[in-house]
C-alpha cells in the first residue's frame, strides 16, 4: 500500500533546459554549444550537485580554465537559476496531500539554487523532508542516496511511489524496492495517480 510520494525536483517540479536558456542570451550557434558544455555538462556541475565545492569555487575555477568566457560564466552562474520555474505537476503536490499521503522530494541539486528556490516556491512548504544530493554527498543513481532517504524518514521501499524524468534514477529505486513512475508529461502523471487512487 501507497503511503509516501517522493518526487524529483529538476523537469518533474520545477523547469531545468539550461539550452533553451542559453540560446535566449546568446542566440543558437557555437557559443551556446560551448558554454552549455563548459558549464551545465562540464565537471564542475556534477561536483555542485555532490557539494564538494561552492557556486563561487566552480565559478571560479571555470574562468582560470576558460577565460575567453569569463564574462558569460560569472552571468550565467549568476542568474542560471532563474530558469527553475513550476511545471504542472508542481499543482499536484497540495492535492495529494489533502488525500493523506506524506510527500518527499530526492533530487540531484546545488546548494545555492536549492536555497533560492525553496524560499521562492510555497508549494516546497507541503513537503514533509526529503534529500537534495548537495546536502548529503550522494548522487542519484547511487544507492545510497535513496537509502538515506529511507533511513532519515524511517520509510519502507514498497510503501512509497518514485517519481523522476530521467530512466537511470527509476531503475536504481525500483532495484531498492519503490514503486514508480517515468515522468514524461503531465498527462501520464495523472493517469498514473488516478489508477493508484492517489489523484
């Protein structure tokens, strides 16, 4: 029986297309291809998710290395989490838990940015807890990122739904016991919490 909802954060809650992002500021082309790879796919991201280094250390190792960029990465490190926005499944969070369900979150996500957007988006204040991998030290798909989720709220695998977008994060929770669901669009979401009697 169903009892907890955990939800992803980043293209489940809340927006994340860094490109569409970069291509409003700089156009499509060579500069958008070479600052989405410097920065949103470069080490340093994975190393701010983990929090084995600060927004200012990764902004500053990354124009020692890339200085022709200086100027681009100082902004975009800036401001990049203005582009975290609700998406329509931020909508279901109160009603699932008018229906008595206990809501999570376990997300891969920077210290700085996690700040900023749970001060900014209310719907966070429903959320009985959950994990966000800067905090921990621990990255999804890795084990134990769930089990420190289980183990902190002292919840059980098989009575708890696992939402998240990305196929690698679903299977690792489904081999620790969740239940799941793929999130590929808003539609399928509801279909999926209305057949578990959830929505």
């Amino acid at each position: 029986m169903i009892k907890n909802i955990v939800f992803d954060i980043g293209e489940v809650l809340l927006s994340f297309r860094p490109r569409d992002y970069l291509q409003e500021k700089y156009g499509p082309g060579e500069k958008t291809d070479r600052l989405e790879g410097i920065i949103f796919q470069g080490k340093y991201w994975e190393q701010l998710d983990r929090g084995i280094i600060t927004s200012e250390e990764a902004k500053s190792q990354l124009k020692k290395e890339f200085t022709q960029y200086s100027k681009e990465i100082e902004d975009i490190l800036e401001d990049w989490p203005q582009i975290l926005k609700p998406l329509p499944a931020s909508d279901l969070i109160k009603p699932i838990k008018q229906k008595g369900f206990i809501l999570f979150f376990l997300s891969n996500f920077h210290i700085r940015a996690w700040q900023i957007v749970r001060e900014k988006f209310d719907f966070f204040s429903v959320f009985q807890g959950g994990v966000i991998s800067a905090e921990e030290g621990l990255l999804k798909p890795e084990e134990e990122i769930y089990l420190k989720l289980l183990d902190t709220f002292s919840l059980k695998a098989e009575e708890s739904l696992f939402i998240d977008d990305r196929p690698e994060n679903i299977e690792a929770a489904e081999k620790i016991g969740f239940s799941t669901h793929r999130y590929l669009e808003i539609k399928g979401l509801k279909k999926e919490l209305q057949k578990k009697d959830i929505l």
